[in-house]
C-alpha cells in the first residue's frame, strides 16, 4: 500500500480549502471605490490618498463640473454636503470621512444607513492637514433610520 498517495491528497485539499478562505476574507477588500469629485478640487486627492493607505485599497477618481446634480441622486443631504462623493458597496461617503470610519461602517453594516458624511471641509480632517491646527469634527450617518453622529474626531 503507497502511504504517501493519501498524505498527498489530504495535503492538496488542505491547500484547496486555504485558497478558498483567502478568497472570502478578500471579499470586502475587493468593493469598487469610486469618487466624484470636482477637477479643480485638490484636497479629494488628499482625501482618496488616505483611504487608499488606511484600507489598503484603490480609489476610481471621477471629475464632474456638476457636484450638485452627483450628490442629489445619491440622496446626500444638503446640509451634509462637502466637496467629494464617493460610492462603496452599496454606500455613500460625502466628504472628508476618515478610513477607519469608513471601515467600521463596512465591517458593521447598521440598519436604515445609507451613508457617512462630514459636512464642510474641517482643518485636521483627512485630506485637509494644516500643520497643527485640527478643529474637532463628527461623522454623521445619514438613511432611513435618520441622521445620528457615527464617530467623532479628533
């Protein structure tokens, strides 16, 4: 009897199923991040540059002279507007919203959430570093369960 046949075999199932995990655990990593933003806007560049190392991810960058018409079919709320939109598995992302926020809403998934936004453009908000100076800001979420502050920061 050839002993080595059935170690072989239970050697390339394991792998199998090692290759089969890895390609779910990659399954949020490999969401389309997409991001309108005005041309002549440079700190949504800032802003994507930072998502892009703090969820080890890419992010579509799109221009549009027409911000306003982007935002009102996503159903962003005026009063949370700021100066980029993007789109991400389903979700909408206005502003200046640092990664680990994003992440969260991602891994958590909450109820009536359509999206996350931080209104304005604060100073100290990724993508718009001013030295030192930091104003404190919150991250609001926005959908059918209303409006609520999802993370604050600094």
């Amino acid at each position: 009897m050839n002993l080595k046949k059935p170690a072989l075999f239970r050697r390339s199932i394991s792998s199998a199923a090692l290759l089969v995990l890895a390609a779910c655990s990659n399954v949020a990593q490999a969401a389309t991040y997409t991001m309108f933003r005005d041309p002549g806007c440079g700190c949504c560049l800032n802003w994507a540059g930072h998502v892009e190392d703090g969820m080890n991810t890419k992010v579509a960058s799109v221009d549009s002279n027409d911000m306003a018409a982007i935002k009102t079919a996503r159903g962003v709320p005026q009063e949370l507007w700021s100066c980029h939109t993007m789109e991400v598995d389903g979700y909408i992302i206005e502003g200046h919203v640092p990664a680990e926020a994003v992440a969260k809403l991602l891994r958590e998934r909450p109820a009536g959430v359509a999206g996350l936004a931080v209104p304005g453009m604060p100073l100290g908000s990724p993508g718009m570093e001013a030295g030192d100076r930091v104003q404190p800001f919150e991250v609001i979420a926005f959908g059918s369960a209303g409006r609520s502050v999802f993370a604050s920061f600094p």
